[in-house]
C-alpha cells in the first residue's frame, strides 16, 4: 500500500468526542479517533451539551474542539516546515483545508467500509509491530514514549490513526491510482533521464595496516622507524597481506588487514581520500591520526552502479502516478461530497473565522 502525501490531514487528531459506549472491535466507530456512535448529530447535541457540532458528515460529526485541535496542529507542523511570506500564505488557508480534510477522512473511511477494507485491527497491529522493529523499540511502552514525545498521544490514539490513514490510503489507491495509467515508454524515458537517481554507493576495498603512536615522544619515533621498516620491506617485495599480520595493531591483522567491500562515506575522510589516489595494489603514503598511523593498500574500486530498471519500475510509477493523480483524486473526492450527507450546522464563514 503506498504512501500517500496528497491529502491535506491523513493522521488526524480528535473529529470529536469519544463514544460514551464502548464500541464493537473492527467497527466503523472503533476505526479512529474522534468518531460518534450511530445516533444523530441532533440527539448527540442533546445529551452532550459541552461539545458544539460544528458539521456532521454521514453519521459522524465534527465538534469546535475537535476542529480546533486539528487546526494547533496543523499550525505546528507548517511551523516546522515554512518560514517568512511562505509560511504566512501557507496559514491563511490552513483552517479551511483542515476542515476538508476531516470531511474527506470520514467520506473515505466510509467508502472504506463500503469497499470491504483489508484495514482491520490485525493489520494495524502488524503495523505497529513494524514500526518497533525498525526503530529498535523492545516493547509497546519504548515506541508509545517515543510517540508521545513527538506527537503527544497514547498508542491507543496512534493505532487508530494509522487504521484511519491506511484505511484512505486502500480507497485511492483502489479508486484512483491503480485507474491512472503510465505507458511503459514513459516509465524508461523517466528511467534513463534520471539514473542518478537510482545509483548505489561508489564502494571500495582496501587493506589496512595500523600502528599506535603511543604514549611518549619516544614511542612516536618507535612507530615512524617501525612504518619506514615496513616501507622498505614493500618496496623489496613482501606483501602487505604479510606485514599487516606481522605489525599491524589493529583487529583487521587477523585477515592480513583486509576490510573488505566498504561504501564510500564509512570510514575516516583522510583513509577514503588516499584510497581514491591509488591504483588496486599500491599503498598509501602515511597516513597520522590522533592516535595511530595508518598504511593502506587498494584491493579494488568500483564504481556506482545504477539499480537495473526492473529494479526501480515500481517506484518510478508511483512517481509518475502521483501528479497525474492529483487531479483524478481531488474529482473522486468532489463525487463522493456530492453523494454523501454533509450537514453545517453552523455555518461554514463562521466556523473558517474560529
């Protein structure tokens, strides 16, 4: 299931308040945060006179505090990414997309419901269970601190959010992208103009030989005769392999100070800049850090490699999907406006002015 990025609010916060009775597992009241029980808006009005309905769409509603809620945080996160005249232009609009944008996640999740979602409490738990793999949680309270202390919320809150976003995600991808086509001269076209894009780590692999310094004056002069005996003994035809057993003080002297393939990037500048220089079998001149002095000798360079386009296909349709979608998504989301029962119960000018 893709990524979606087009809607204004896919993880929302609170629509409005939770459900007095606890509601069924896998039900549609159950499915995120902020959802109302069955009853009308009319009669939830009634028996909860603290919240003011601001909307109800189909069977949901949509309260100021709920609203209010989603707006903080909708401010704080085009805090977080603009600045200066864009990000002023960005808040003048910021209410009224948020609003939509909780119309809209209601309109999907119930075509959600309609459509037979895979979506289901399982799924999200997989979700989490994910998320606390690849971030090295141990536990639900490691990844639910983490949560909170980027967010704000529970993991209860969290799970029901996720559910909410895959939920919307299934129903665009089923109704709009998998509909929007990208003939495949396209996708290479896109492929060739773009190979940088798709080109691995430059890697290389050297052989290390490393003396300590020391802790003295005297042991600095111990350790550049050393290296200059080794020097010597190179240049008379002994391998590196060989010295790097004999002398070197660094744990790589058990494989003949061999380090195998390396990504660019992975060790000291100093060490990758004199690797660059070399020819495959050369070594290097010294090379001093803090602590140690360091030879290195060329095993191979090779390249980046470009990622073959099988390889990237799958992801070059996405990119290609998403802007010709944007206009398909904002039609499918006008039809099911249009079909569904969107009620103001105050009315819109007064709720965009808060």
């Amino acid at each position: 299931m893709r990524r979606l990025l087009l809607l204004p609010l896919l993880v929302l916060p609170l629509a409005c308040k939770k459900p007095a009775v606890k509601p069924l597992p896998g039900s549609a009241a159950a499915a995120a945060a902020g959802k109302s029980e069955a009853a009308s808006p009319e009669s939830k009005a009634k028996t909860d006179v603290r919240e003011e309905i601001l909307v109800a769409v189909n069977r949901h509603i949509i309260t100021r505090r709920g609203l209010n809620q989603a707006v903080e945080q909708q401010h704080a996160a085009l805090y977080r990414q603009f600045s200066g005249k864009e990000l002023d232009e960005k808040l003048k609009d910021a209410r009224e997309k948020t609003l939509q944008g909780l119309i809209d996640a209601f309109l999907l999740e119930d075509k959600g419901a309609e459509l037979g979602s895979p979506v289901t409490d399982d799924y999200v738990r997989a979700s989490i269970d994910g998320i606390k793999k690849e971030n090295n949680f141990a536990t639900d309270a490691d990844l639910e601190r983490a949560i909170k202390g980027s967010l704000g919320i529970g993991l209860p809150e969290f799970m029901k959010r996720q559910k909410l976003q895959a939920t919307q995600q299934f129903v665009l991808q089923r109704e709009v992208f998998s509909k929007v086509a990208v003939e495949d001269n396209e996708l290479r076209a896109y492929y060739e103009d773009h190979k940088d894009e798709y080109r691995l780590p430059s890697r290389f692999r050297i052989r290390e030989l490393v003396l300590a310094k020391g802790a003295t004056p005297e042991d600095l002069v111990e350790a550049h005769r050393k290296v200059e005996l080794i020097q010597a003994d190179l240049k008379a035809g002994k391998s590196f392999e060989e010295q790097a057993r004999l002398y070197s003080t660094s744990p790589s002297k058990a494989t003949g100070g061999d380090l195998g393939w390396m990504n660019k990037g992975f060790l000291r500048a100093s060490i990758e800049e004199a690797a660059g220089q070399l020819k495959p079998d050369q070594v290097s001149q010294p090379i001093e850090t803090d602590k140690d002095i360091y030879l290195i000798q060329l095993v191979a360079m090779e390249d980046a490699p470009v990622k073959s386009f099988a390889d990237v296909k799958a992801k070059i349709l996405e990119k290609l999907q998403e802007p010709k979608a944007q206009n398909a998504i904002e039609q499918y989301l006008a039809n099911l406006r249009v079909r569904a029962n969107i009620r103001y119960l105050v009315s819109k000018d007064q709720i965009l002015k808060g």
